[in-house]
C-alpha cells in the first residue's frame, strides 16, 4: 500500500519533476559528450 501512495499522482509534486527532468538532462548532456568523443576518435 506504501507504494501505491508513493506513485500517486498528486504525491507526485513539482520537486520530483523537477528532479527528473536535471537527471535527464545530465544522461543527455553525457551521451551527447561520448558521441562526440566516439567521432572525434
């Protein structure tokens, strides 16, 4: 039951979000960084 309190929507509040989208953005940020790396090489 914890957890389907957890993955409630309106627990889910901006600050998860906001958490979520800088993690995808670094992810994206790095790959980007190793293709750049994998053409130059």
């Amino acid at each position: 039951m914890t957890q389907f309190q957890r993955l409630d929507p309106s627990h889910f509040g901006l600050k998860q979000l906001i958490g979520v989208i800088a993690i995808a953005k670094i992810i994206s940020s790095r790959l980007i960084g190793w293709m750049q790396m994998i053409k130059g090489g």
